[in-house]
C-alpha cells in the first residue's frame, strides 16, 4: 500500500531543524513529492526508490544518494527485511551552500556538465562516519544544535565533492532555475497534495508570477482546474476501466471519499458508484 504523507507527520519523520529529516516506519510505504533543496539520503534499514519518469532505481540498507533539486522525481519509501524503514536526509539548503562556497578552499570545479537527477555516493566509510554519528540524535529524540547541524552540512559537502566533483555544477549553480510547463507539470501531478506556493516553485516560478501565467492558460483557478482534472481522470476510469470508487479517489488525490463523492455529483450529475 502506498500513501502520500507531508513533511510534518510525526508518525513517519521528523525534521531536526531545517537540515536534517528523519524518515522511520514500521507500516505501510510511503511517497514524498520532492524536491525543493539539493539533499543526501541515508539508508540505515528499509529501501528508497527514486522514481524518475518510467524508471525507478531502489537503494537498500547501507546505501548514499545524492539527489539533486529542481527536478520532477518522487521518492518511495518501503520496509526491508527487518520490516522498519530508518532514512535520514542531509537537506543543503541556498543560505548554507552560498556562505559554503564564499568561505571553502580548494573547491574543484569539473567542466564536466552534471545532468544526473541523483547519484549514488559510494564513499562507504566516509559516509557512515557521518551518518552514524547522527544517529544517537535520531535515537534520542533530540535536535542537533544549530552549529552541530552546520557541521555535519559541511562533512557531507565535502564527502560529495570528493565522490564526484561534477556535483559542483548542480551544489554551487545559483542561478534561478528555468520554468518549466505548468500544464504538463500539473498533468503529472495533479493528484498530490501540493500547495500553490510548492507548485510555482516546481516550475520555476514566484507565486504571483505562477498565477500570472496560469490565467495566460486557464479562465480555472490552479485550484479549480485541479480538481476537474481529478474528476475527470476519476471519471475514465470509473466508466471504461471498472474501477471501484473505493479503489481510486485516494489515488487521485482526494481527502475522502464523501469529497470525492459530492464534488463528482456536482459534476457529472450522478453519484460516482452509478458511473460503470
């Protein structure tokens, strides 16, 4: 089973700070839509999978992965052998990387462009150095100080740029990323639970400026236009895939199934269990 879980659900992570978040379950997977900052996972139990497009990529216990940000991907979330999930995200934010960069020596620049949307680190004892000693805070419950945090920002840059040094095309870029579609972002991602503020930042954009360009493209608020699209997604599948109500309104991104139920009638004209 698979849900979509916000970032400040207590029950499956807890973010110490603004820099480091902590995933841990022993219950159902979970999906994260990402990605905001540039971050590095560690995968103590369980396994992460990077959805990229059609292609997936799985990490299991004792992996590293950095995954850059800017990009459409989705992270899931499942339990290993041992059935517990235990990932811990270093999360390298634009107000750290830019006094980083101003501030560190001996910084090499690969000329090499760095298109990859993540990359496996495989610097093992560096890394579990690192993370290892991040886990008696996880553990207790407790928040690293701030300048512990910084610290340990600092260590995974340095792991990173010693793995593969083309990570400082992607680390050190500050310059504001390209907008993208908003009709195929919201095409792809319509059904997750983003805020108007996280859309226009998936695309590249401010908030006033993500509004100005979608009424170029709809006479529909982002909000409106999303749930039609919901209903009509709901719809199709509904009349000519036999789906069952139960079986889609939550994959599709609706709180509840009386939601689901009312905005489809007020749609379509008739309750979504007559639609087959």
């Amino acid at each position: 089973m698979t849900r979509q879980v916000s970032d400040n659900e207590p029950s499956v992570g807890q973010a110490y700070g603004t820099t480091i978040h902590f995933v841990s379950s022993t219950a159902e997977s979970c999906i994260h839509h990402i990605q905001k900052d540039h971050m590095l996972a560690y995968i103590y139990s369980g396994e992460l999978t990077i959805h990229n497009g059609k292609d997936e990529h799985s990490f299991g216990s004792g992996s590293s992965v950095f995954i850059r940000k800017n990009h459409r991907i989705r992270l899931s979330i499942r339990e290993g052998i041992d059935d517990v999930v235990k990932i811990v995200f270093l999360i390298f934010k634009r107000d750290f990387l830019i006094p980083f960069y101003r501030t560190a020596d001996g910084i090499k620049h690969d000329c090499a462009k760095f298109d990859e949307r993540f990359l496996k680190i495989d610097s093992d004892l560096e890394i579990k150095s690192l993370f290892y000693s991040i886990l008696p805070f996880i553990d207790a419950g407790v928040a690293p100080s701030e300048k512990t945090m910084e610290l340990k920002l600092m260590e995974g840059m340095y792991i990173l740029l010693n793995a593969d040094s083309r990570t400082a095309v992607a680390l050190f870029d500050f310059i504001a990323p390209w907008k993208i579609d908003i009709l195929e972002f919201l095409n792809e991602n319509f059904m997750y639970d983003l805020t108007l503020e996280e859309i226009a930042q998936y695309t590249g954009r401010s908030l006033a400026a993500f509004k100005r360009d979608f009424r170029k493209i709809s006479v529909l608020s982002p909000s409106k236009w999303i749930i039609d699209k919901r209903l009509e997604v709901a719809h199709q599948q509904l009349k000519y895939q036999s789906k069952n109500v139960s079986d889609i309104y939550l994959s599709l991104g609706f709180k509840s199934l009386s939601h689901f139920s009312t905005a489809y009638k007020r749609k379509y004209g008739v309750p979504p269990t007559r639609s087959h």
